[in-house]
C-alpha cells in the first residue's frame, strides 16, 4: 500500500501541471503527446528490471513504477478537462480583468476537478497493480511478494484470498476518492 500511496502522489504530481501545460500551450502540446503515448506502450513488467537496476532496490523503485502507471490516465483526463471548458466562461472572465491565478483558481480548476478526478480515481486503482509488479520483479514484503510465493507453493486459496484483497484495497482507493470529490464539490 505504500509504495502505491507514493507512487500515486509521484504521479499526481507530475501529470496535474504537465497536463495544465499542454492543455494551455500548444507547442507543448506537440512537443510532448507524441513521447507520452509512447510512454503508455512499455510494459511495467519489462520497465521494474531497469528501474531496479538504475535505482536499487526498495520503496522508491516500486513508487516511481506506481507513479508511470498513476500518470498516463490523470493527465489525460486532466487535458480533456482543462480542454472542454467553455471558452464563452473563459472569455468573460478575461473580460472582467480575471488574471492568470485567478483564471487557474477559480475558473478552470472548478469546472475541470470532475475530469481530474476521474483520472485520479482511475489512477490510484492502477497503483495497486503497478505495487503488485514492482513487488513481482524487485521483492518485497507487500501482497505482491506474497502473490509470488502463493504462486510457486501452488497455494490456489490464498492466491485467490490475496487477489481478492487486491481487489478491496483498489475499490477502498477508488472509494475514498469518490468520498474526496463529492466533499470538495460540496463547496
């Protein structure tokens, strides 16, 4: 659970003002899109080997793994986000002196928090599976590690037990998100 927490906050941090970018800049946009797709077809199974050789062994290396995984649909959804707003919206606020923090603050960030979190919920539910194989290929002491284990015993009731908290930890993720956005669009 720690190393998806983490490498969901590496991820959110990353794709929230990278997707502002290039929903704002269209020469970011051109510039980065094509190495961001790109990114989407490694394979996390084929990326946790390089990233244990680059960056050892332990939290961090299965956090950052977490964070690729977490970045790609948070992103996305927060340039579609920022991308729909109405530009009528948009325009009166110009017109009406909203400068760029204010425009950022009380305009797009308002309008755009469903899309971001949607991607965020979509996000921190793909950090459990990025935890499982970082834990897979780099071992430690998590469900993943254990899923190993299961698997080599031929434990088929406690790989399905284990799958099966899997499942719950990525729906109490998902849950406590929802929970988040309702309460931040209570405001």
């Amino acid at each position: 659970m720690w190393e998806a927490l983490a490498g969901s906050g590496i991820g959110i941090g990353v794709a929230l003002p990278l997707g502002y970018l290039i929903a704002r800049s269209e020469l970011a946009a051109a510039a980065l899109q094509p190495y961001v797709a790109a990114s989407q077809a490694m394979p996390a199974v084929a990326l946790a080997p390089l990233l244990a050789l680059w960056i050892g062994y332990g939290l961090l290396p299965i956090a950052v793994l977490c964070a690729l995984l977490v970045f790609f649909p948070i992103l996305v959804n927060t340039v579609l986000g920022l991308r729909s707003l109405d530009p009528d919206v948009m325009g009166a606020a110009r017109v009406d002196g909203v400068g760029w923090w204010g425009m950022l603050w009380y305009i797009e960030l308002p309008l755009a928090l469903p899309s971001v979190f949607a991607g965020v919920r979509n996000g921190l539910t793909l950090s459990i599976t990025g935890a499982v194989v970082g834990e897979f290929v780099m071992g430690g002491d998590g469900l993943g590690q254990l899923l190993s284990v299961q698997r080599q015993e031929a434990d088929t009731i406690g790989l399905f037990s284990t799958l099966v908290m899997l499942g719950l930890l990525a729906a109490v993720l998902y849950g406590v998100v929802r929970l988040v956005e309702r309460l931040v669009q209570r405001d």
